[in-house]
C-alpha cells in the first residue's frame, strides 16, 4: 500500500511538471486582450491593452465568443488562447437583460506578463521538489501528507496548456475543483499528526480526524453536479453565490484550525521540538500565506486589483447564461 501511495504521488508530480511546461513553452505565442475578468465576469481593461475603447462595464459577463456559447473557463481559454492566432474575435456580452457584441482585439503575451507566469510555474516546481524530497526522506503518514499538500499546492499554480478537447474542458475543471476544495483538509490533516503525533481513540483530533473530509466531498459533489449542468445548459448565478459563499466559510475555518492545531501542538512539545516548529512555521507562512490571501481576496473582493491575478486560486465555476438572440 505504501509503494502504491508513493508511486501514485510521484506520478502526480510527473504529471504536473509535464502539463506546467507545456503551458508555459506556448507563452510567448499566447493571444492576450487586457480584459480582466472574475470567472468571466468583466472587471476592467488593463493598461497596454489594444482594447481600451471598449464599451464594457463592471459586471458585464461573456457568454460567447465568435458565437459558440462559453461552456467553462476551460472552454473560454480555448476559444480565446490558441496559441499563434491574434486575429480579433467578437464577444457576445450579457449586461442585465440586454445583449451586446463588442470587437475585441488581440495581441502577443507582454514579457512582463510572461515573467510573471514564469515565476508562478517556477513557484510549482519548488513546491514539487520539496515534496518529492520529504515524501522519498518519510515515506509514513505524515510525508505522504506533506506532500498531497506540496502537489495539490504545486497543481494550483501551474499553466496548463490550451486544449481543443471538449472532454478536457471539463474533466480539467474537474480535477481543479477537486484539488482547491480538498485543500485545505489535506492541510488540517497534516497539523493534526504533525510532528507524528499519535491521536488516541476518542480524543478531538480523532473526532475531527474521522469527519475531516465529510465537507468538502460534498462541497465537490455540489461543485460536480453544477459543472455537468453548466456545460450542458447553464445554471442560475443565484447557485453559484450560495456555493461560493459555502466554500469560502469552509476554507476559513479548515485554515483556522490547522493554525490552532499547530500553535497547540507547538505550546506542548520540548525545547527541540519547537525549534522544528518554529523552521515549519516559516515554511508555512511563506508558502501557504500567499496563497491563502489571495483566496480569499478573490471570493470576498473580487473586484480589487490582485498583482497576482494570474494565480489559478479560485473555484472556476462561473454562470454561463445561454446565447439569446
């Protein structure tokens, strides 16, 4: 059982790699438009964009792009990321009741916004070698999860490629859902046994331990039922709020209690121990914290200018009004 979790986790780190330098060789020839958007939900036009003029406002959403109705953000990035093709496509926008098409342009990926992916995919790796590292170092429980959480983490920051397949559109955000609820129990589960803790039957760790991964297989559950629907017929935005409202109270309080449980967890070891806390601690807050920030700014502000906006670290589900002509 043991080899098979280090072999399956090892061709998860393969797997991640292999995807992340595919997005990220295909940079330079990536069609960009400068149109920020919430899970395509218009936020602003960026500077240097070649769409400036646009009659867009805040709250605008696309619903299709050269007239193929927008299924999942996969599907968008499809339509609209082909590597190698800048010609100017036509976006269909709902605004309230009415329709508009605008003409939105497009041109090569700036550099700078090259190097700030770059960045992010160099980010993935490091968290993939030190997974890898630990996981080959401690090959028990406590490795194992630590690196779930380096991978899942690693995953969260990659560039995938653009894909024509409509099976990969939503077997992709399948897989993302997954990783970015899963998350933060697999982030609790390791500071409940962390340092190699044994938890005695009928303790709270127990207790929480046994129920640690009820939430979010039914927040998935919810978040697979609407993916299927979306991208057969669409979904109301009134379902989507709540869910998005339900997940961000869970991602809080997981957060939370991993924090409670390593600061009592530090309180009550020896003098060595804390000195290997306190190397964790640092770990955790320049790895995690970041990210951890930018999450929840994306949920509870998501229309404030992120510097990192380009970090995949929201639950892609979207509403996707049908085209109404």
């Amino acid at each position: 059982m043991i080899r098979f979790i280090r072999f399956g986790l090892i061709t998860g780190a393969v797997l991640i790699t292999i995807l992340d330098i595919a997005g990220i060789s295909r940079l330079p020839d990536t069609p960009w438009t400068g149109i920020r958007h919430n899970n395509l939900v218009f936020i602003e036009i960026e500077d240097e964009s070649p769409n400036g003029s646009l009659p867009l406002k805040r709250g605008d959403e696309i619903a299709a792009v050269d007239g193929s109705p927008v299924r999942n953000i996969n599907h968008f990035r499809c339509l609209t990321e082909a590597p190698g093709r800048f010609e100017s496509q036509v976006y269909t926008v709902a605004r309230g009741n009415s329709i508009l098409e605008v003409d939105v342009k497009r041109i090569p990926l700036p550099v700078k916004k090259v190097y700030r992916r770059v960045a992010s995919s160099l980010t993935a790796f490091t968290f993939i070698f030190l997974g890898l590292v630990v996981l080959l170092r401690r090959p028990d429980q406590l490795g194992f999860l630590f690196a779930v959480n380096c991978l899942t983490i690693a995953f969260l920051f990659t560039i995938r490629p653009v894909t024509p397949l409509p099976f990969f559109h939503l077997a992709g955000e399948l897989v993302y859902d997954f990783m970015m609820v899963f998350l933060p129990a697999f982030f609790l589960h390791f500071f409940l046994v962390f340092p190699g803790k044994e938890i005695t039957s009928g303790s709270r760790r127990y207790l929480i331990r046994k129920t640690l991964y009820i939430p979010p297989t039914l927040i998935f559950l919810a978040l697979f039922i609407m993916a299927m629907l979306r991208y057969s017929s669409g979904i109301e935005r009134g379902l989507v709020l709540v869910l998005n409202g339900v997940t961000s109270i869970y991602w809080l309080l997981y957060m939370l209690a991993s924090v409670f449980f390593f600061v009592r967890t530090y309180l009550t070891s020896d003098r060595i121990q804390k000195v290997k806390f306190r190397i964790a601690a640092i770990g955790l807050t320049l790895g995690v914290l970041p990210l951890l920030l930018v999450m929840v700014i994306r949920f509870f502000l998501p229309n404030v200018q992120n510097p990192h906006d380009h970090y995949p670290v929201h639950v892609s589900y979207t509403k996707l009004r049908a085209h109404e002509t």
